[in-house]
C-alpha cells in the first residue's frame, strides 16, 4: 500500500519540490496548508501537481486542529515545513514567529505522541540556528547562537524535536538547512528579490534595486537538492540530526554579480556602506542602492555548513551549483518579466 505523507506547508517553496518528489515516489501527498496561505497554491501549479495533493486545514496554533488531522490522515510521515520563515518580518512580528515556529512545532509533536506516534517527523530545522557562529564551518556538533527571534524560534523546535525523540521514542528528525533557493523562492528572500528585480529592470520595469547589508555571507544551495535530502533523513532507521549544505560561501554582493553578468550588466562597485551603489559599467546606470530599511537589527555575518555526515550516513550531495543556480533563477525571472506574469 502506498505510504502517506502529511506535508505542512505545502504551498511554500520547500513544500512544492517535496510534494512532487513524494509524488514521483509514489506517495499520497497531503498538503497542509493554512485559509491564509499566500500565494496559495501558484508554486504546485508551476510543477503540475496542484491536482494530485489532497489538502487538509491545518495550522500549527491549533492543537485541537492538529490532533483531529493527524486522526484522520493517519501519516506515515510527516514533514514539518510550515513556519513563517523570513527572518527580517520576525523582528517585527516575534510573537507570532515564536507561536507558529516554536510552540507550532511542540503542539505538532504533542498530537504526534497522542494520534500518530509511529509516524515519521521531519523538523524543519535551519543554520539560522548557528547566528554568531561559533565555529567555521558549522556542522551537527556546532554550539547555536540565534540572533533574529526566527532563530530563537526554530531553536526551541529543534531542541523540541531531540526531546521527543529521547523521552518517548519518536522517530523525530531535525534537518539543520543551509540557505536554499529556486526560481519558485519568495520574493521578500534576498537571492530571489535580485534576480526578480534585476529582470524586472532588464524590461525597463524597475530604475534599481535597493538591498541591505551586502557584506552578509551565505551557503546557498538549491531547494531541489535539499528535499531530496529530508527524505533519506526520513529513510534512515534510526532518527538523528543532520546539515545540508553546500559547503561554499558567498556575499550578497557576489550573488548581485552573478546574477547580473547573467543578463549582460558588468557591475562595478562605487562608495562604501549605506552609501554604496552597483552601476553597470557598460551604461554608467546604477542598478543597485543600499537602503538601510532592509538592515536586521542583528545580523548573521557568515555561514558557511559542513555536510560531511550527510554525505557519509545518507550520501547526500548538492547536484546544482552556485553558477547553475543563478543561471536557472535568472532565466526563470527573465522570462517572467518578458511575459508579463507575476505567479510566484
Ligand atoms: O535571503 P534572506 O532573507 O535569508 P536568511 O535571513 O538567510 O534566511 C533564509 O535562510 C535561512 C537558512 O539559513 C532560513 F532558515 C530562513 O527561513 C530563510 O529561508 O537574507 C540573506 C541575507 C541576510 O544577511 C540579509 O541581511 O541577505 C541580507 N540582505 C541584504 N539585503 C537582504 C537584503 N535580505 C533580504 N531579504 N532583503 C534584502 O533586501
């Protein structure tokens, strides 16, 4: 019989390439997703599998909610990927952050115990956790330092997670992400936010694009790679932590170049902090501005994951490259921006 998964947050980026794995897989693929979800389900259409989902009203601050849903799902596996997931909105909505992302995950693993406790249980787990790293790179056996109320969110949920493992036996699973992008990532994220906006600007829709802290650096890995991933985690006989990353790192500014020398634009750099511009040296236009609006009231400087045991115990490694990655996004917004279509 073909196993079931419950996936929460099955309108987000993570939630589509893993609803079409699962699918490919043969699974039956339950999508949680809240009345609210934005975007609801634009990212399932662009992979076609919209119809092949069943959907079910879940949201993480309702136990009741969850309880009846596990019941009634009956989940071989559930992977936890709902959240709200963008750091910067946290420092502006903490309490909500924590709710979803924190005690969401305990009422999770709380209905878990009570309605389903055979199932298998992916946490979404993130190198946000790591913050003020402690040490280059960082890996499973890393102490964390959060430094945005996201973090502190998802460290609670992660310690949650090994909890419920160690004291009733779940099969819990914490997969501790590096950054990782698409062409179906959010706009308000950074990678997606250069790429959209530096093809938007290509049509002559956007004078410039105006970002944060460029010196910020991040492993950023491909979101297709990643799902793949979470589900030999969920295979393993026995639940564990474990990073998924590339084991490269970049600054927002060389993913800006990247990107940019994609569509033909040579960007050199011009002034220093929040006065510093990107202008293309062939037309002398500049493209990008730093507005200070988009700095964090703390930062993550530097991340940079080491996943030697993912490789080793599940033998996971990234397939798609930094350059692959921009090429792929760029293209995919360039074409968005020619036709006109704003979907994801
Ligand atoms: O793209 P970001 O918003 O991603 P961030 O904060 O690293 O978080 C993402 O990755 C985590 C894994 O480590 C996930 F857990 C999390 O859910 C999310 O997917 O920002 C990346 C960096 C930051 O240092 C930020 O300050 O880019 C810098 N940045 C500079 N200008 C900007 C901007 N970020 C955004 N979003 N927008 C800007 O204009």
């Amino acid at each position: 019989m073909a196993k079931t998964a419950l996936v929460t947050g099955i309108t987000g980026q993570d939630g589509a390439y893993l609803g079409k794995l699962l699918l490919e897989k043969g699974y039956r693929v339950v999508g949680g997703l809240r009345r609210s979800s934005v975007g609801a389900y634009t990212r399932l259409h662009e992979l076609g599998i919209a119809n092949d989902i069943e959907f079910a009203h879940l949201d993480l601050v309702e136990l009741s909610n969850l309880m009846r849903s596990l019941e009634r799902i009956k989940p071989d596996e559930i992977y936890n990927l709902a959240a709200q997931s963008f750091v910067g909105l946290s420092f502006e909505q903490p309490i909500y952050t924590a709710d979803t992302d924190g005690l969401g995950v305990l009422r999770l693993l709380e209905a878990l115990r009570q309605c389903a406790p055979t199932a298998r249980f992916y946490q979404a787990s993130t190198s946000e956790m790591f913050g003020k790293v402690q040490a280059v790179p960082q890996n499973e056996r890393t102490p964390f330092h959060p430094r945005s109320p996201y973090g502190v969110a998802k460290l609670f949920a992660h310690w949650a997670t090994v909890n419920y493992r160690e004291s009733y036996g779940v099969h819990g699973t914490s997969g501790i992400l590096f950054n990782h992008e698409s062409p179906l990532r959010g706009r308000e994220f950074v990678t997606r936010k250069i790429t959209w906006s530096l093809a938007q600007l290509m049509v002559g829709r956007l004078d410039a694009v105006e970002l944060g802290n460029l010196d910020a650096k991040r492993d950023w890995g491909y979101a297709g790679d990643y799902v793949a991933g979470m589900w030999l985690m969920l295979q393993q006989q026995q639940p564990d932590d474990y990073v998924l990353a590339t084991g490269e790192t970049r600054t927002i500014r060389a993913f800006v170049e990247a990107a940019a020398r994609r569509l033909g634009l040579d960007i050199e750099w011009r002034g220093a902090g929040a006065h510093e511009t990107g202008v293309d040296r062939q037309s002398g236009k500049t493209v990008v501005r730093v507005n200070p609006d988009y700095y964090r009231p703390a930062e993550v400087d530097l991340l940079i994951g080491d996943p030697t045991k993912a490789a080793v115990e599940l033998g996971w490694k990234p397939k798609v490259g930094f350059d692959e990655l921009v090429t792929l996004m760029v293209d995919a917004d360039l074409k968005r921006a020619r036709d006109n279509t704003n979907h994801v």
